[in-house]
C-alpha cells in the first residue's frame, strides 16, 4: 500500500503535523496570543532540525531531477540508502524527531521509493511539505 501519492502528499504532511499540537475535540488549540499550541513530546522539534534533513533531501531532489528516464542510477540509490541512514542517526538524537519520523511513516515512504525516479520526487515533496506545515503551524525554529 501507497502511503504518499502525487494526490494527497500535502494533506498528508498537514495531517502528521497537525498531531503534535493540542486539540480540544477537532478543534486546534490557539494561546492567547493566536499561536498553535505544541504538545510537549513534541517541543523539541524544531524548524532548524527538520531543516536539515530537507537539505538532504533537496540534494536528492536536484540530482533525480537531471535523470533522463524513470530509473534512478545505482549511485543515487545508495544517496537513499544515506539519507534512511540519517533519518534514523537523527532519530536517536532527539525524541521529538523520532516520534516526527514515525509518525509521518518517514522510513516505509523511503522504502517504496525503490529505483524510481517519481517515486523519489514525490518523496521530496512530502518532506518539503512536511516542514511547510511545521512553520505554517508556528513550529520552533532553535
């Protein structure tokens, strides 16, 4: 099964961050001063974190981009292999990035990217879109 598609990869990335704020009922909780309010397992995750590991994935971004074809080369595949690497690096790190990569199926998302090249462009877009939705939300950003 699909996780992401070129369909629902935004509405996804708002549904995984919209799980670390504080709800009453459906209803995202504001403080006084309009700001989303974060769930405290999640305060560690900041902008500058997840950042990070978009840069990561922007370079692999650049690189599909200039494939002709649809099958990605061996050494772009082992890029893939190193990015699921410091996904998970990061993970060990800091809690809140772990409960972050988990809860937007980071990992399984990396493992249908298989040798295809959309499949990895579409995977770039949902971490972009992932770190869109965290400083929409008002994410920390240090």
């Amino acid at each position: 099964m699909k996780l992401i598609n070129k369909t629902n990869f935004a509405d996804r990335a708002r549904s995984v961050i919209g799980k670390f704020l504080e709800t009453d009922g459906n209803k995202i909780i504001k403080n006084k001063y309009g700001e989303y309010v974060w769930k405290k397992e999640f305060a560690g995750l900041t902008t500058s974190k997840i950042r990070n590991l978009l840069s990561l994935t922007n370079a692999l971004y650049n690189q599909a981009l200039h494939i002709r074809g649809d099958v990605l080369s061996e050494d772009i595949i082992h890029d893939i292999q190193y990015l699921k690497m410091r996904f998970a690096y990061e993970s060990g790190r800091e809690r809140a990035v772990e409960k972050f990569v988990k809860a937007a199926y980071i990992m399984e998302c990396l493992n249908e990217i298989g040798d295809s090249k959309d499949e990895l462009l579409l995977f770039c877009n949902y971490v972009e879109s992932l770190v869109a939705y965290h400083k929409y939300y008002g994410g920390r950003d240090k």
